[in-house]
C-alpha cells in the first residue's frame, strides 16, 4: 500500500486480484479501503491493524477466518456486516467489546474519539439530537454542531450500548462517597467523570486512590494503599482530564457515606466550585450572585464617568444619585430652594444641584424666560419679569428637563393679616410688615378673635378645655413624583425610641431609622419657659410662656427620582356623639406669607398656623399648603408641600386652642379628640399655646399638657 500513501479512499473492486491480502494494514493515511467483489483474493484473519480503515471485502470467498474484535463489536448495524458478507470470514457480534468515548468542542466542532467508537457516524445516536460524521474509522467522529449540553449517546451499531458525555465538560462533581470497607476500597458516585482510566486521578489525604474498575461517568471504583479509618476531615481531591474538584471528606470509617454538596447550577459551566461552601468562583467574563450564569457586559465606559459602577449583567451604568446618561456624565438636577422677587420682577436664585455641564441651559417661570446671569454646580442666578402669584419652574440643560410647581412665588411688599385683626372690633391690629396680629387687652388667637373660659384643665392622653379635648401625634411622610404620583409613604407614630441621654426636664428628644430611604428621624418636644419672639425663614412671631414647640428632623431622605417632592400631612380626627358645631376652614391671608387652619367645636376653635416659608438645605424657599381631600367627615388633612431637599427640610407651624365668643353653645358636653400628625423628612417645628408635661407610653409618646388660662369678657 505504500504506493497509495496520500490517498485516504481507496476503491479496487472488480479488480480480479489474485494476491494475498496484506497480513498487516501498514498504510497511515488510507481510511477507506474497498477490496470488494475479487474472488481469487486471499487471505486469512483479519489484523487489528485494519481497525482505523473502513474495510469492504464483499464477494471475497476465499478470505477466511475471523475479524478483529474492533469491528465484530460493531456488526449489529448491517451496514458494517454487508462489508464482510459472501466471504469465509466468521460473522459473529461480540458483545462485550470495550469502548472508551471522550466527547469534546474542538476548534469549532463536536468531537466524539476514543477507543472502538465505530465506523460509520449514522449508528451515533444521541439526545439531544445531533448529527456526525466519520472523521478517523473506530477513533473519532465530528459534528458541526456546537450547542454545549449533556448528551446520552448510544451506539447502535454495537448492541446499543449508552454512554453520557459532555462536549463541554463541567468540573468533576462528586455527590457521595461511601468507605466500603477496611482495606481502604472507596466508591465515588457522582457525576462528570470519565470512560477513560488515563484521564482520571483521585488522591485521598494525599495519598493516590487506584482505579480498581473501569471508571464511568458517573462513578469511580478505587482502592486506598493505606490510610487511618480514625482520621476526619480529610482532604481529598478528582482530577477528569483538565478539570479538579477539591473537598473534604467528614470521616473515612468503614460504611460511612459522606454527602458532598455541588454549587447551584453547577456554576452554569462558567466557574469552579468550593464543594465545601458550594460557592462559585466564576470565570472571566461571567457574572452572577450565585451561578455565574450571566455573560459579563461592559458599559459604554466601565468607569461610568467616575459617578456610578457598570451592571456587568446588563452592560448598563448603574448612577449615583447626583447623575444620569448612559456613561453617568450628565448632572441629574433639582432645585431645592428659590429665593423669588416682588411682583415687579426682578434676580431670581435658584439652590440645588445643576452639575458642570449646561449645554443649552434655559430656566422658565410661569410662561416667562428667566435670563441667566451666572450657573455654579449649585446655584442658577437669573432674571424674570413681573407678574403674581405662584410659578412653575422647569430647567432644561443637556437634553434633559427638570420642572417643580409649589417652589416660587412673587412676594407684595405689604402682608395682610388674618380677618384684619379684628380692628374694627378694637380686638387688635395688624403689623403689615410680617401679617402678624397685635392683640388688644386678653383677646388673643392669630385674627385676636379669641378669649379664656376659665375650664382648662389636663386630661389622660392630651389637652381640654371645657368639653373639648386634644391629642397631638406624628402622622406619616409621602413622596411623590412629578405627575402626582405616591411613591411612597411611612407612619411615623409607633416607632419613636426615647433618646434618654439627651431628655432632660423640658427637652424630650425621640428617633427612628426609616431603612427603605436612609432617613434618620429625631424630634425633640420643648416646653417654653418665657415669653419671646423667634424668626423662621425672615418671619417673626411670638410663643408665650407654656407654649410648646415640637421639633422633626429627617435627615439623607434618598428620593426615589431627583423629580420628587415630599408632602407632610397633618390628620386631625374629631370623635363625638354629635357633630355640634363642628367646621373645618382654611384661610391665607392676601399676599401674606401665613396660611390658617381653623377647626371650631362647641365653642373651642383650634388655630393653625402654617408659615409658606421653608429653610431647605441651609435656605430660605417658598412653600405652599392645602386641605387635602377626605372621604371622612370627621377627619381633616392638611398637606404642606415641600421642595427636593436633600440634606434637610425646616418647616414651623404652631398651634393654640381658644374659645370663640362667637359660637353659641347649645349642644350638649362633648369630646373632640384631636390627633395632629406631622411627618416629613425635614425638621418641624409647632408651638402650642399649653401648659403641662410629657409622659411616655409603650410605643407612644403622649404630651399630657393644661391650657394657659384665659378668661371670658
């Protein structure tokens, strides 16, 4: 044959060859050899040196003898046993020729090769299906498809025996080990272990374990030269071609089985396994918490600008708070606080966060152009035309827009205060320079429409006069988005814990951990000794001695967009038999910078008094409150709107309870039950025209306080 040296497929039937046919195959290149239907060849014995070479001796009747086992184990297909059919040669199957499978990707292709794989791809069955191909007879097989799997693989042509191979092979995953005796004999079970003895390797407390049977893939048969059957946690390792498994083993006492535990998903074939943890270490390139099971996807910019880290799962930069774009480059901007002109218009600052870059800066109010004068990172300063009233905001820089409603308003230059102060009466009269009233004599409230009826007294749980009682809580916290939106809310009044080291005789102090926002809340409860006047956001007002001020501060609030705002919403509740002049009404004051809340029962009308000013972040802004809707008739909210702050919010109303002269009184004693909820992620702060001291409940904090005492004229 060595005339024939470069050619693989070789066809000399019908050739009437006389000669004998070679005892021994020496050709290294030819794979197909068709000898078929020459009548005068001879021979006798097939040599094993034909088992790599697809050999067709049809016809041939006077070759005799037998075949080599390579292919008498593959005569079940009658495909192979036509090639030796009309000779002398004795055809009988062997059913327990040994075949040694490896399945493997290799430079684009599937490959099944051993030992005694077969001749003819078309008896390879395998599941999941794919199709192969003869590449070298009884070594190897190809196939195009390269779908990592696990595939049962039989081969029909030798009895349809079954193997499990993998093309993409998975560390070798032990599931039990069982000690089957004292002379050091151990069984493996498990999985993704090989049919080939050169490829496997097990020590045990490093000492090698002797394969002692045919290992598979699913088991490994070996024996132990020596070892202590006393000795636990003992180190063991199985090495199946490239791919190591390490764990420990709990004891190797005769009759123990030990139960090792893989990683989920078997690290998806991405990564090893610490079978003592069962905790991935994932490849290059692969991510996940548990299984590396997702591909790693690189972000535009991985650093993402420096402002945020890349989701390697997704490829998309995941912003700080402060940024936004693809590669986190663009400033994410909000105000927090406006310093807004009079109505002639005039330098308008803006306060929040605007970044450093502006491309295409443009700032409206209402429906007005504010003209820019100068942008910092923090601080827009611009100009506006005149007009009234409150404002839209909206900022449109780099492609991406930003509006706020309740944050501007024009200020008159003159206040009007509540009802006038009752002048015409004599009652009081008004400072225009703040809209606070002056009261004449022992009238008093915020419009000096109130006086004392002598019957104030302190009652379990809150405050009474005469028939009228009031209990004063926290409520709750709402953010919302731009368009309305709830996103979120939390209840603030059963969580408070005592701040012990900082309460003293008239300063109480209380905190909680919003965890879901970040958010530390602490509010403080002062009982006023003396009277004087305090300012908040350029207003001045007075609290008397008695009074109480009740203090929020919420701190970090994390929005869940730079576009949202937060509400607080104080919720009183009016319990009684009847509903004996009982009248809720908010009023504001024309141009004025003080929005009221009256609520009457009986004849006690409680005062509230909301001051449209709130210091966000270190500033002084606008800020607006409304009644807000009720299915219950008993119950009133009341929402103060609040701008994006980010550090802390201040706002201050204050409270009083008087008798109103007015209302005539023809029901009978009733209880009016007032729970005041204020909950907001900046400090507030309420003062309220009482008496009395603070005591604690489980879960609650109750101000047991006494009305200052006033009397009827």
């Amino acid at each position: 044959y060595s005339t024939f040296n470069n050619i693989k497929s070789l066809s000399l039937n019908h050739n009437s060859i006389t000669s004998q046919l070679p005892t021994i195959f020496s050709s290294t290149k030819i794979q197909y050899l068709d000898l078929s239907s020459n009548t005068q060849m001879t021979g006798t014995n097939i040599d094993e040196s034909y088992c790599n070479t697809v050999l067709i001796l049809t016809g041939n009747t006077k070759i005799t003898g037998s075949l080599p086992d390579c292919y008498r184990g593959h005569l079940y297909d009658a495909t192979i046993s036509n090639w030796f059919a009309n000779t002398g040669l004795t055809i009988v199957p062997l059913d327990t020729l040994e075949i040694i499978p490896n399945m493997k990707i290799i430079n684009g292709k599937t490959y099944i090769f051993g030992q005694n794989v077969g001749f003819l791809g078309s008896s390879i069955k395998t599941s999941p299906s794919i199709s192969f191909s003869l590449d070298v007879p009884n070594l190897s097989f190809y196939s195009n498809t390269t779908t990592s799997a696990l595939y049962t693989v039989t081969f029909s042509s030798a009895n349809n025996k079954v193997f499990y191979l993998s093309n993409d092979p998975l560390y070798p995953i032990p599931s039990n080990i069982f000690i089957t005796s004292s002379d050091g004999a151990i069984s493996i079970k498990g999985s993704y272990f090989s049919y080939n003895e050169s490829l496997v390797s097990v020590t045990i407390d490093g000492s090698p374990c002797i394969l002692s049977q045919a290992p598979t893939f699913n088991e490994i048969v070996c024996k132990l030269s020596s070892f202590n059957s006393t000795k636990t946690k003992v180190p063991a390792i199985i090495t199946i071609d490239q791919e190591t498994s390490k764990f420990t083993l709990e004891s190797l006492l005769p009759g123990t089985e030990n139960i090792i535990t893989d990683c989920p998903n078997s690290c998806s074939n991405h990564g090893s396994c610490n079978l003592d943890t069962s905790k991935c270490t994932c490849d290059s390139g692969w991510t996940s918490k548990d299984d590396c099971s997702s591909a790693v996807v690189q972000c535009k910019d991985p650093t993402c600008s420096g402002h945020g880290t890349c989701s390697t799962s997704t490829g998309i930069c995941l912003c700080e708070s402060l940024y936004i774009g693809e590669t986190c480059s663009l400033p994410n901007q909000f105000i927090s606080s406006v310093q807004s002109p009079g109505e002639l218009g005039g330098l308008t600052t803006l306060r929040g966060w605007f970044g450093d870059v502006h491309d295409g800066l443009k700032i409206q109010i209402g429906n007005q152009a504010c003209s820019l004068i100068n942008v910092t990172v923090k601080e827009i300063n611009c100009t506006v035309g005149p007009g009234k009233g409150e404002q839209v905001v909206s900022i449109t820089q780099n492609g991406i827009s930003w509006s706020g409603q309740n944050l501007f308003r024009y200020y008159s230059g003159l206040f009007r205060c509540l009802n006038d102060c009752m002048e015409d009466l004599s009652h009081g009269v008004c400072d225009s320079t703040n809209g606070i009233c002056q009261c004449f004599d022992d009238w008093s409230g915020f419009d000096c429409n109130s006086k004392d009826n002598g019957n104030s007294q302190t009652s379990p749980g809150g405050v009474t006069n005469g028939d009228v009682s009031y209990d004063i809580s926290v409520y709750k916290i709402v953010e919302y988005s731009i368009t309305g939106e709830m996103l979120f809310e939390y209840f603030l009044q059963n969580s408070w814990v005592i701040d012990k080291e900082n309460t003293n005789q008239n300063i109480h102090k209380f905190t909680q951990y919003i965890g879901s926002t970040g958010a530390t809340v602490e509010s403080t409860i002062e009982e006023v000794k003396v009277q004087e006047k305090r300012e908040f956001g350029g207003v001045v007002f007075e609290v008397k001695p008695g009074s109480i001020k009740f203090s929020v501060s919420i701190k970090n609030y994390q929005y869940q967009s730079s576009l949202s705002t937060i509400q607080l919403q104080i919720k009183s509740v009016a319990t009684s038999e009847d509903d004996c002049n009982f009248d809720p009404e908010v009023k504001e004051s024309d141009g004025n910078d003080l929005n009221y809340l009256t609520i009457t029962k009986n004849d006690k009308r409680l005062y509230g008094r909301f001051i449209n000013t709130v210091i966000s972040d270190g500033q002084s802004t606008y800020s607006s409150s409304k009644m807000l809707n009720t299915t219950d008739k008993n119950e009133i909210l009341f929402g103060l709107n609040l701008p994006h702050c980010t550090e802390e919010c201040i706002i201050d109303p204050d409270f009083s309870v008087l008798v109103d002269p007015n209302i005539n009184k023809k029901c009978n004693s009733r209880a009016w039950v007032l729970p005041v909820a204020i909950v907001i992620p900046c400090v507030v702060v309420s003062a309220l025209v009482v008496a009395g001291i603070v005591y604690y409940k489980k879960n609650r904090t109750v101000i047991q306080i006494k009305l200052k005492t006033l009397r009827d004229k």
